[in-house]
C-alpha cells in the first residue's frame, strides 16, 4: 500500500511539474519580447510588398 501511495504521489509531482514547465516556458519568453521587440525590428526588418 505504501508503495502505491508513492508512486501516486510522484505521478502528481510529475504532472505538476511539467505543467509548470510548460507555462515557464512560455510566460518567461513572453516577458522579454516587449524588450527585445524594437531591436528584433532592426536586426529584421519587415518587407513591404510592392503593388
């Protein structure tokens, strides 16, 4: 019994963990993008088509 207790509790520390990995993954990046946007628009500029 004791085994099945710890092996459901590593499965919800598994789940939670990369829950928390995956909004880590996307909010830290997120964060800096307002920062890093206006010399993301020298390095690359956007084209303009022409008519």
């Amino acid at each position: 019994m004791a085994s099945l207790l710890d092996l459901l509790s590593t499965l919800i520390s598994l789940a939670f963990l990369s829950i928390l990995g995956l909004v880590a993954g996307v909010a830290i990046p997120g964060m800096f993008l307002g920062a890093v946007a206006p010399w993301l628009d020298r390095l690359l500029p956007v084209s303009k088509k022409q008519p």
